[in-house]
C-alpha cells in the first residue's frame, strides 16, 4: 500500500457532484517522471466539465482534477536527467493538481523563475501552453499580426493578450462588462469589446484598417462562429478550443473556400507526452526569458486554500474573476 495524500475528490460526477478532501494513495513514480511536492494548483473550466462527468482524463491519467501545478521535486525516475531535488517547478498535467503530490512527465516541466512565487506559477502552463500552441504554431501568429480572443478576462484572454503583447503583435478581446474590458486594456489589449453590447466583427475590421484579424483564439464555439469567420482576414486562421456556447453551427462553406481561411480545432491534455515535451521546450526557447524577466506573468484573481476548491469553482461558474483561480494546498 503507497502511503497516503490529502486530495480533492469528487463525490457524485455530474450536475449534483461535491468536492471534498479526502486522503487517496500517493501516485507512483514511473520511468521520465517527477514526483512534485504541490504547494499550489490552477483551477481551470476544464476542471469543471471534469466534475460534471463530461470531460474524462485520458487513458493513463490521475483520475484527480487539476491540469496544472507548482511546487518542489521530491523525487525523480532514474532515467531523468534535467532536475534536481528540491528544483522549484511548474507543469502540465493531464491531472492530478488538487493534491499534495502529483507525478508528472519530466517534459511537462519548467525551472519556477527566481522571484516567481509558487501560487503565479501554477497558473502559467495550462493557459500559457495551451496559447502559445494554438495561436503561434497552429495559428502560425505573423509578425505585427492581430489576434482576436473571446473572454479577454479568462486564465486563457490574459495570456494570450501578454504573449501577444510581448511578441510585438495587437490584440482585440471580447468581455462581458466595462470593468473587466478595462482590465484588459491595462494588460495591453489594444481593443476591448463588450459582447453583450458591442459589435467584435466592427471592432475587428476598425483595428486593422478593414482587412481583418489574422487568427482568432475560440472558446464560444457555435454562436460565434459565422462572426469569427467574418472578423478573420483572407487566408486567416480560426483556431476552436472550446464550445462555451455551443457545438452545432450551419455556415456556408463558400466563406472559407473564397477566402482561403482554415478552421482548425485543438485540445492540449490529451495529446502524447512527447508532443507536450515539444510543446513546453518550443514555448521555453520563444517565451522563457520573458516570464524570467517579469514581461509574461499569471494574472492571479485571488488565492484560496485548497479545502476551498468549491468555492474556487463557483466563482469560476459565475465568472466573477480576471485571470486565475489558485488553490494552496
Ligand atoms: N482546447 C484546449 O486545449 C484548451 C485548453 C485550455 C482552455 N481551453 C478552453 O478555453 C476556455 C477558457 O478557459 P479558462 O480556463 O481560461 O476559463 P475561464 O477563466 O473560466 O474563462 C471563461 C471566460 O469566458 C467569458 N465568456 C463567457 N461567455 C462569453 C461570450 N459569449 N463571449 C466572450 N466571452 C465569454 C467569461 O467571462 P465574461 O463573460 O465575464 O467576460 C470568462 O472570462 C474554456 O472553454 C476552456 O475549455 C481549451
């Protein structure tokens, strides 16, 4: 029997599931990995979708919620080269976050910056990740380039508008209120849009002198999607990562053949841990010196004990928060 660990379990998945700590068997080191002492975890809309039972781990993977981590390494597979005992880290995680220990892939790891304390850390790799993967190599972002990103406010919005910022590139981010299109601005949006009032497919064209944007970053999904294609310039790239409002949409396919744009859908935690390991070291080589600097950095809404994942969940249901939600185990 492994020794035990507190974790954050889900009693009864679906609408009515609870989450509570619980002490479960501590996961088992296998060959390429880490055992990371968590100090503290990212909640993600992921985590949600987990709850309700419509979002499973992929085969392998800790049943636990919690796609992301940092903390210290307590242990390492002898056939990994790259960390240390006691090396400060941050990872992707397929799962497992919730937890006082979690095993991760070596390749799914990066070196915590000096000064970065471990609650911003946990909530740089789900979101960074998933937009440096979606908006600069799938989206193949250009120089001086225009992004649109719907929920300027989210873990994923504030990222992208700092990666985008930082890679000299405009953004132009969709928001459910005035306070929070303001915050948007002050990351570095160049445009902020209320979408329960103002018009994204305008603001697009207004930004970019008519053309259009060259990728778009979604997760509304169906409602969005006749206006996404139109906020796109030619040859654009619309990039899906979530179906917030919707999977079924009807459009004419004449929109994407005429204008040479390309529709393209992505997910993160279920791909090989060999792609991540690409993933992690492309995002390191173009983006790790800035988060070193302090130019990238999580933008942490608040910080609740780990007993208080609940809590942490409803106000990301309710989308009370700008940035991340960070649990303290
Ligand atoms: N495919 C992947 O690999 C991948 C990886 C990570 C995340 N994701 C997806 O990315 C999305 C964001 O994740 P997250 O963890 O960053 O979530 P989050 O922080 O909870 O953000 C969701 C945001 O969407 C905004 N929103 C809701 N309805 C909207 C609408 N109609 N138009 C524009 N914004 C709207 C919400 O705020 P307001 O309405 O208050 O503005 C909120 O800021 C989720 O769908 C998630 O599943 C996908």
């Amino acid at each position: 029997m492994l020794p035990g660990m507190r974790a954050i379990i889900v009693e009864n998945p679906g609408s009515e599931s609870v989450l509570r700590v619980s002490e479960v068997a501590a996961p088992e080191l296998v060959p390429g990995s880490l055992r990371v002492r968590v100090a503290a975890a990212a909640v993600n809309r992921a985590d949600l979708m987990q709850r309700q039972g419509m979002y499973p781990p992929p085969p392998g993977a800790s049943e636990l919620l919690g796609l992301e981590c940092a903390g210290e390494v307590a242990e390492i597979a002898s056939d990994v080269t790259d960390f240390r005992v006691g090396d400060r880290v941050m990872a992707l995680l397929a799962g497992g976050g919730y937890a006082e220990e979690v095993v991760v892939d070596a390749g799914s790891a990066m070196p915590v910056p000096d000064g970065m304390s471990f609650e911003q850390a946990a909530a740089v790799p789900e979101v960074f990740l998933t937009v440096f993967l979606n908006v600069f190599e799938l989206g193949a972002f250009p120089d001086g380039g225009t992004l649109l990103v719907h929920g300027g406010g989210s873990g994923i919005g504030t990222a992208a508008i700092q990666l985008v910022s930082v890679a000299g590139g405009r953004s132009v981010v969709t928001a459910g209120s005035e306070e929070k299109c303001r915050k948007c601005r002050e990351l570095g949006a160049d445009v902020a849009v209320n979408y329960r009032d103002g018009d994204f497919v305008a603001a697009c064209r207004e930004a970019t002198n008519d053309r259009g944007v060259d990728v778009v970053l979604d997760s509304i999904g169906a409602p969005y999607l006749e206006k996404n294609l139109a906020a796109l310039a030619m040859n654009g790239r619309l990039v899906l990562i979530g179906l917030m409002g919707g999977a079924k949409a009807e459009i004419s396919l004449a929109t994407l053949l005429m204008r040479r744009l390309q529709l393209i859908g992505s997910t993160l935690r279920a791909r090989p841990v060999a792609e991540k390991a690409a993933i992690v070291r492309s995002f390191w080589s173009r983006f790790g010196a800035a988060l070193e600097k302090g130019e990238l950095h999580a933008v942490v809404d608040r910080v609740l004990p780990l007993a208080e994942a609940e809590e942490a969940h409803r106000a990301m249901l309710a989308s009370e928060h700008f940035g991340k939600l960070v649990l303290r185990t």
